[in-house]
C-alpha cells in the first residue's frame, strides 16, 4: 500500500509567524506542535514541510540562514523522535522571479507525492493561508486550514 502524508506549512504552522522569520533567536517552535506530530507519525503519516521563503527572493535573508533555521528544526525533532522527510522551499517571488514551485502552486506537493509514494486522497495540507489549502488541493491532497500560531490539537479531529 502507498503512504500517506501530512504536508505542513512552516511559517504559523511550524514555528512562529512573525513575518520573514530568519533569525534563529526568532524561530521559536510553537506550543503542543512536537506532541501532535509525533501522534501524526504514529497514526503512519510521513511529515513534509512545504514553505515559501521568498524573503530570499527579495533578498531580505539569504538560503544559508534559512538552512540554520531549518538545521536546527530537524535537531529539535530528532531529539523527540519525530523524523521530516523532507523540507521543500521556494526560493522564489513574482516580482523578482517567476517559477512553478511557490504556493498556491503545487510543484513540491506533487514531487513529494513521488518520491516518497504517498497515496494524495489519504493526505492533508495543513497551512495558515489559503494558498496551502490550494497547493494541496491542486494535488489532490485534502487542505486544512488553521489560524496561523495555533495549536495543532484543534484540527486533530480533522486527521482521519
Ligand atoms: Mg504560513
Ligand atoms: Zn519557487
């Protein structure tokens, strides 16, 4: 049988939406998220970030920083025993560059639906915008959309 998946916005979702977040001491993890993904995992979920950093576009932080960010997100995890299969972000903004990856569109859905053999209609996207609702559901994927910086244990009824 396929997998299936769980695809999360970062920014809101993740860790605190502060706007362009990109200093480390401003990445703060939010509330209840470690325990809620390990409950996903648990439930057999994989775990995909997909996130639009077009700060770097903009040239208001560069990739390195954002890999520190997202360096010490995966420690963080791993020291909870909560694995990401990936972290996928656009690098990208229409005023400067145009590309098929930045949301609403769903390139990195649809390449993380592949590579990892994940069945898309047994698959949510969760995300503090309407544009993740709609990366997910041009790639078949079910949208559950959140009030950025909540707890994630409100929309656990929402996960099959
Ligand atoms: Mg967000
Ligand atoms: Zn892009």
């Amino acid at each position: 049988m396929k997998n299936k998946a769980i695809f999360l916005d970062r920014d809101g979702v993740i860790n605190v939406e502060r706007g362009y977040t990109h200093r480390l001491e401003d990445f703060v993890i939010l509330p209840d998220l470690i325990e809620v993904l390990q409950l996903f995992q648990k439930k057999g979920y994989l775990l995909i970030i997909v996130s639009n950093q077009s700060g770097i576009a903009k040239k208001l932080y560069t990739q390195a920083e954002v890999e520190i960010l997202h360096h010490y997100l995966v420690g963080e995890l791993s020291k909870n025993n909560v694995a990401l299969s990936e972290i996928y972000y656009c690098v990208h903004h229409s005023d400067v560059s145009r590309c098929i990856c930045r949301k609403p569109d769903s390139l990195f859905v649809e390449k993380g639906l592949a590579r990892f053999d994940i069945d898309a209609a047994r698959s949510y996207f969760i995300g503090d915008k309407e544009r993740d609702v709609e990366a997910g559901e041009k790639a078949g994927v079910k949208g559950i959309l959140i009030e950025a910086n909540i707890s994630l244990k409100t929309i656990l009824n929402q996960i099959k």
